[in-house]
C-alpha cells in the first residue's frame, strides 16, 4: 500500500482553495493528518502588495492577512479531513476568537502555519491556528470553518 504524500505544492492547493493572487495566503503544506493538524508555509515577500501602503518604509505584513493565512490552511484540513467540497460548496472562514498578535511580520519572514483540528459541530469545524517565524509565534487564534453551498 502506497502511503498519501504528506504535502500539497501550491498547484493542489489551487485544486482546494479558490483563492489566487493576490490572496491565496498558502504557499505549500508541510505536513498534515486528516481530523488532526496541518502544517503550512507562506514565504512573505516585499513585492507583494499591501507593502505599498502598510507601511511605506518600514512594510509590515497585516495582522488580518495573517489570520487569513491561517483560515486558508484551515480550510485545506477540513478538506483533507472530510469528503472535500464539491464543484457547488466551499469551506467558509465562519469566526475567530482569542487572536493575539506577538510580533510584527516583515518582508523575507516565512510564516509556520500550524493548525489543530478541535471538534465539529453542527456543521462547523473548531480549529487552533499558531503562526510562527523562525519557532516564534507571531500570532495565534481560535478559528472556525463551515462547508456551505455557493
């Protein structure tokens, strides 16, 4: 028995997330176990551009695309962890709660993206997203996705 490839390059993920430039916030997924945890990447770099307003001379990546990083790799779990979406359904950044923000991100960070899967519940998956550069964590929150037609 072949054993599934623990990670997804960037044209997979594309196959998951409709997200695309300049919003697909996941690079590469590291390492993942379905109904567990997921392990993402997303390289930061300074020709992306929310760097030309936030902050001119001294860039910092948004608080809020951070968080957005983290739900995207949380709606690669619970599509690894269920029967996926079909071409009607896509899984939906659906809450936060508890984020907390450590350390600024800047141009040349790779962000870490450790997500835990919680519990489902009436439709709505619970997660625990970490963000880190270099084994510090820049950000951490609750997070929670839903499966929903379009």
């Amino acid at each position: 028995m072949i054993e599934e490839t623990k990670i997804i390059d960037s044209q997979e993920i594309q196959k998951i997330l409709p997200h695309r430039y300049p919003f697909l916030m996941v690079d590469k997924v590291l390492d993942f176990q379905p109904l567990e945890r997921l392990v993402a990447q997303k390289n930061v770099t300074v020709n992306e551009p929310q760097f030309t307003g936030h902050f001119p001379g001294a860039p910092i990546f948004p608080g809020v695309f951070i968080l957005e990083a983290l739900a995207q790799s949380a709606g690669i779990l619970a599509y690894k962890s269920g029967k996926g979406a079909t071409e009607n359904e896509l899984y939906y950044f659906a809450g936060i709660d508890n984020a907390r923000f450590r350390k600024p991100v800047m141009p040349g960070d790779t962000l870490i993206l450790t997500i835990e899967f919680h519990k489902m519940k009436k439709g709505i998956i619970f997660f625990k997203g970490i963000a880190q550069v270099d084994r510090t964590i820049v950000c951490e929150a609750n997070l929670m996705c839903a499966k929903r037609e379009i």
